[in-house]
C-alpha cells in the first residue's frame, strides 16, 4: 500500500529519538551487538559430548541426608 509524499516523509517521535541517540552515540549500536553476543548468541552444542555427560553424570538418591541401612 502506497501513501502519498506527504507521509512518506513522516517520522514518528520515538524514531525522531532514537536516530538521534544513534548519531549522539555513534558506538550504540556496536555495543548492543556486543551485549547479545554475551547473553544470547551460543556456541553449537555438540551432540556427542553432551549425551557422554549424560551418561556419566551419577543418579542422586531421592533424600540426600537419608543413610542406606
């Protein structure tokens, strides 16, 4: 859907704002890549090390402070 010129040049308030941190803070957006990279982007699990520790890993009993008698 097309609109006319006149609101093809409307910008919002919120994106008036954030261009302008963005040319204030030139570094921004670099760090918030940083800061995913951090927190979400994880290394591909390998498949066979993790089922070798599932397998290795010992059952704990059910009441830990329980004695076997």
């Amino acid at each position: 859907m097309k609109f006319s010129k006149h609101f093809s040049l409307y910008q919002s308030e919120a994106t008036q704002f954030i261009n302008g941190l963005k040319e204030a803070n030139p570094h921004l957006e670099q760090g918030q890549r940083d800061g995913r990279a951090l927190l979400w982007d994880k290394a591909p699990v390998d498949l066979d090390n993790q089922r070798r520790i599932a397998e290795a890993r010992v059952k704990q009993q059910a009441y830990v402070y329980q004695n076997k008698n």
